[in-house]
C-alpha cells in the first residue's frame, strides 16, 4: 500500500542544512498498526507529512497503491489525500467558527458530496462517537477530548484508506488520551491502516509494528509481517 523509497527531505535553516529524513525506505501493507517513535527532531512528523502528502520529498519514490505519487500535480496530490488518507493531530485542527457538524462535513464540501448525503454521513459519523448532542456546539465549547473525536469524524468521514495520527493524545488527559486511541484502534480492526507518531512508549507497545527514527533514519523496525 504504502512504498517508500530512498526518501530525503532537506530543510534551510539559515546556513545550516538539516537532513530531516535520510534514505528512508519503508513499507506499510493495508491494514498494519504502525506507531513511529524518536526523540525531538528525529524527522517523525516530516515523515507522516510525506506520507499524507502535505509535504514533498527532495529525492526519492513515494508510491500509494502503486501510485507515484512524487509525478502528481499538487492538485492531483490533493485529490489523493481527500480520497484515501485522513489526518489526526496533537492541536485538533477545528476551524473555530464551525460546529462540530460543519467541521465534519467539510471534506465532503471539498469533495463535491451531494447535500443530503453529507448531512446523512455526518449524523451517523457522530453519533457513532458519542456526540450527537454536541453537533451544533463550536470547538470552543467542547472538552479536549471531545474536541478530538470530531477531529477523527473528520479525518474518516471519506472513508480513508490510511489514518496517520501525530500525537493523538498529546493534549488530552489521560481518561480522554485512552478513549481516543480505542476509537482509533477499533478503526484499524476494521480494515484501516493507522500509523501513529508518539512519544509515549505505553502507546507505542499497542502498535503491532514499530518504527524508530534517530537523525531522519530509521534505526529499528519490530513487529511487521
């Protein structure tokens, strides 16, 4: 599903060059738990942005389903990245002025998802989470944690392929940190691959495959297939 190939990604930093990845080669097949650990600067997060094409590689092949997706235009990438890859972060990412209802439905707006069938997928999208009464409340009004189940109705309401997490529970407490990363794994039971970024090595153990990234490289890779 997921190919890497000799990926490098070079970042100015005034005169200094950093090499935030370093001939990473990585395969991820449909339907893994992957969590991605390594100290600060490591390249996790640039990793995951590679992957969920916010962010191109200076060399190297990423494929997607046998797709190079290094020869797409940005809006071929986009397409792609609405299509098969949701997105979970440490901030949330809610645009504050929306409900959590509109907050869901926007990448169906994005998509050009008929009216009537949105309002269906994000009724049932919150429900299943637990908030059905919170589909009119802005983020402002909703607690950490449920701040962040509708993030995750959002990242999976096209029905992705791929979820990447960074940090998922970063900023939440601990009851909410739990409850969030069951949502996530109950999302991997059913067929979708998660690939998680932590710092927490509790969270890391419940991957069934772990990466660990040291200076952009990867120094271990434990538990895939």
């Amino acid at each position: 599903m997921i190919q890497l190939a000799d990926i490098e990604r070079i970042f100015q930093v005034g005169d200094e060059t950093v090499r935030a990845l370093s001939n990473v080669n990585l395969t991820v097949h449909q339907g893994e738990y992957v969590s991605i650990m390594g100290p600060s600067g490591s390249g996790k997060s640039t990793l995951l942005n590679v992957m969920g094409l916010l962010d191109r590689p200076d060399k190297g092949i990423y494929s997607l389903e046998d797709l190079d997706t290094t020869e797409l235009t940005d809006d071929q990438q986009a397409s792609v990245r609405c299509h098969k890859i949701g997105f979970v972060f440490q901030f949330f990412h809610l645009v504050p002025r929306l409900t959590s209802a509109e907050n869901v439905e926007l990448p169906m707006i994005l998509a050009g998802v008929d009216p009537a069938e949105r309002k269906t997928r994000v009724q049932a999208a919150l429900s299943s989470l637990g908030l059905r009464d919170r589909a009119k409340h802005r983020p402002d009004q909703l607690s950490g944690g449920q701040r962040q189940r509708v993030a995750i109705a959002r990242a999976t309401i096209m029905q992705p392929d791929i979820v990447l997490a960074d940090e998922p529970t970063g900023n939440l407490d601990r009851t909410s940190g739990i409850e969030v990363i069951q949502i996530l794994e109950d999302l991997n039971n059913k067929g979708m691959t998660l690939i998680m970024v932590t710092h927490d090595p509790n969270l890391s153990k419940r991957a069934s495959r772990k990466v660990q990234l040291v200076d952009g490289k990867i120094s271990s890779d434990t538990g895939g297939s």
